[in-house]
C-alpha cells in the first residue's frame, strides 16, 4: 500500500483524470470529495468511454 495515494475529484473531467493514471502508472484512480472516498476510475472505465464514443 502507498502512503502518497494520487486521487482525483468528482468534478474532474475524464481527460485529467486519463492524464493522472498515464502520469503515474496506475490502473486505478480513487474519486475524493471532501476527503471521503465517493468512487474509484479504472482504465477499463475511461476505455469504454472512448470506445462509445466512436
């Protein structure tokens, strides 16, 4: 487990959010409001996202 967990926020858009996971190598990203874990992005989210979009 990592100390320095890299979270995101709800209102984030989903092209920040795909920044964050490719900046730092990370399959998973937890959604924080108010410091209170609301949800988790995986990469298979973002994927499907852009895969309707097609």
């Amino acid at each position: 487990m990592k100390r320095d967990v890299i979270t995101i926020d709800p209102q984030a858009t989903i092209p920040a959010a795909l920044r964050l996971m490719v900046k730092h190598d990370i399959g998973r990203l937890p959604v924080v409001d108010n410091g209170r874990l609301v949800g988790i992005v995986t990469r298979s989210d973002l994927m499907l996202y852009y895969y309707n979009l097609v």
